[in-house]
C-alpha cells in the first residue's frame, strides 16, 4: 500500500499518553490513555471521548472481546478492566500480586489471555471473570505483547530474547531469536500463512517466523528506530510503529520495508490497528491518533500529512 495521507487527530492533552488501539464493536476507536488513566473512544469525524480509571492505574493495552465490550490492561494497578460501549467499567484483581499485566488478547477459546511482565506468566480471564495463570520456564523473561494464532497464543518474552506458544492446555513453548538482546515486543500474527510476526526494539528489525518454527529477521533502514508494536492491513500485510524515529513502516512478504515519516515531530507512536475504515491507526503518545490512508484512486486528490484537530 502506498502512503499519501497521514491525519492526525488530536484527542487528548499532551501529558494523557494516548498508547495502545483497536477497533471497537460499536465501529469506533477505543485506546487507552497510560498517563491519565483514561479510555478513549473517537468515531472518525466526531469528538473524542473518554472514561476516567483510577488516575495511577496505568491502562495499556486494549481489545475487543468476544462478549462485545472491551477489556484491557491495567499495568501499574495490576488489574484487568472490562469497558462497555456506554462506558460500563468493571475491574477484576489478579491472582498474583504485583504482576504488570501488560498486553492482551482474545484466545481461540473465547477468553482473554494476557501477559504477566513482573511474574513471569501468562494469564487467562473468562468473559465472567475467572482468571488462571501459567508459570513461564524462565525467570526474568518479561512477557510482553500477545496474539492469537490458529489454536494457540503467541506473545514475546522482551527479555528472555524469545517468542513464546501457550497452548489451550496451558503447553508452553519458547523459541530463541538469532539475533542476541534483540528485546521483542510487538507481535501479529499473519491472516494469510499463519507465520508470526514480531518487532525487535533493541535489534531495529521485524522478525517473522514461519509455522515450520523457521526464523528470518528483516533489518530496519534505521537500526536505531526503535520499531514497538505491529499489526496487520486488510491485505494482511505487517505494519509497525518505530516509536525512536517517528515513522509507521510496512513489510512486504519478500521482506521489503517501507517507512513513512509522522506529521508532528517526536510524536511517540506506540499501538497501531486496523480501523473500522479500513485505514491503519496509531496511538501517539503525545495526544493524538494518526490515520494512515491508502494512496487516491486516479483522478482524486488529497491532501498529505494533514494535521487536524479535532478537540482541544
């Protein structure tokens, strides 16, 4: 996909730390505020809007569950929360103390399964509120991001230097990266072949691993970019955040990076997601959330790196 239009749409004061996205069951954009302790919402062309957490819980990362409500992560209060679309918050207490609950995704099973980055597990949360957790087999690993694949979950483990499988009998697999303190963080797994994609922090690189359990590490044009969270496009193509350099890329499957600078300087993009418009979305910590558009059809114009402002 070829990049034209980046808009930025202001939705929080420059100190809330908008940070991770997705698309909500209503067709709207939900993120979390990590800063403020806040959950965001923002129909494309409305006002945003948001719904106040205790001030220090630290929401982080957000999806939409299959009980059509959104859950999330709430990393400094060391809780999971569940939002309604009427703004209906429900938080659950975890069963180990401390734990930096840190991403979260639906499973195959239905249940939300999350990452435990202080306790070295993973976790699982029904649509009711019963929780379980697994024990890693390595101590400091700091799990981080999470996915959903076919039967299993994926997720990073940001110090351990690996990707790990839990399967839906709680079976823990860890594959090592080739490339040493490469530090993963972002992961996306492919609609297409089933091969998992990952962002390497330290490294500058996006890692793709094969079902095969094959590994190949695609180097960033700037090694320093820091690259943080990723996803997947209608076509099912990876894009990513590089959170140090101010750029969304994409990754073609022969491995070709493309990048495209932010509007704003220093704007800090962290989650990114497939919208309700079929354009990708990224959360910038500064306050805004950036719309990355396709190319215009032929014979239509647009303007490039558009910045609005849609609240004050």
């Amino acid at each position: 996909m070829t990049v034209q239009v980046i808009d930025e749409y202001v939705v929080s004061g420059p100190d809330s730390g908008p940070y991770a996205i997705t698309t909500g069951p209503d067709g709207a954009l939900w993120f979390t505020m990590v800063h403020s302790g806040r959950i965001g919402r923002l129909v494309p062309g409305e006002e945003p809007t948001s719904h106040q957490l205790d001030a220090d819980s630290g929401p982080t990362v957000i999806t939409t569950g299959t009980d059509g409500a959104l859950w999330f992560t709430e990393y400094r209060a060391h809780r999971i929360g569940r939002i309604t679309t009427d703004g209906q918050v429900t938080e659950f207490d975890l069963l180990t103390a401390e734990c930096g609950p840190f991403g979260i995704a639906v499973g195959p099973d239905g249940a939300l399964w999350f990452t435990e980055t202080a306790a070295d597990r993973i976790g699982r949360i029904t649509t009711d509120g019963e929780v379980t957790e697994y024990a890693l087999p390595e101590a400091g690993a700091f799990p981080s991001a999470i996915v959903a694949g076919h039967d299993a979950m994926w997720f990073t483990l940001n110090q351990a230097n690996a990707i790990g499988r839990i399967g839906m009998d709680g079976t823990i697999t860890v594959h090592g990266l080739p490339t040493e303190a490469a530090a993963p963080v972002g992961i996306a797994v492919s609609p297409d072949d089933g091969s998992v994609w990952f962002t390497e922090i330290a490294a500058g690189q996006i890692g793709r691993m094969a079902t095969d359990g094959r590994i190949t590490e695609y180097p960033l044009p700037d090694r320093s970019a820091r690259p943080h969270a990723i996803t997947t496009d209608a076509d099912g193509r990876p894009w990513f955040t590089e959170w140090g350099a101010n750029r969304v890329g994409s990754i073609a499957s022969d491995g070709t990076i493309s990048v495209h600078d932010l509007p704003t300087p220093a704007a800090e993009p962290h989650g990114i997601t497939l919208g309700p418009d079929g354009a990708l979305w990224t959360a910038l910590e500064t306050g805004a959330l950036a719309r990355v558009a396709p190319a215009p059809a032929p014979g239509t114009t647009a303007n490039t790196n558009t910045h609005q402002r849609n609240a004050s």
